[in-house]
C-alpha cells in the first residue's frame, strides 16, 4: 500500500503526517486500531465542500479514499 496524498486538518505540531501514515497504514494494512483515531474507508458524515473536492480530486486520479476520524471528528483525507 501506497500513501499518495494526506490533507490534514491539524497543524503539524498537533499530529505529524508521518503519524497520520502510520495509523492508516497500521489500520489498512495489519488490522492494528488506535486507541484514540480510526481510520474508516466508509464516508463519514458532515463533510464540507473542500472536504468533498478533495475526496473528488482523488477519486479523480482513481485513488482510494479513507478518513482518519478523532471520536466524529474528520481530522485527515487520505489518498492511497
């Protein structure tokens, strides 16, 4: 699995994006959940509209799609 693009909503300094990488690729590749962030591949409700340009612009470039929730909070879109 390759991780081509992540759009976080958090600074940096808040959750890196290495972090980010390592959670989705420990969720969709070995089955490993974080305690406190899921990774879903369903599309989460109340997304906004730069939410779904996003997730159009990678279903575009015939990327896969996941979102990194915090609880029912979108924090990142993941290209893979």
């Amino acid at each position: 699995m390759k991780i081509y693009d992540v759009f976080s909503k958090l600074a940096e300094r808040d959750m890196p994006l290495v972090r980010i990488e390592e959670i989705v690729i420990a969720s969709l590749m070995q089955g490993i959940k974080d305690p406190q962030y899921a990774v879903i591949t369903d599309e989460p409700d109340g997304l906004t509209e730069l939410d779904r340009m996003l997730i159009n612009e990678l279903l575009s470039e015939n990327r896969k799609v996941a979102y990194v929730m915090c609880g029912t909070e979108l924090i990142a879109v993941i290209g893979y």
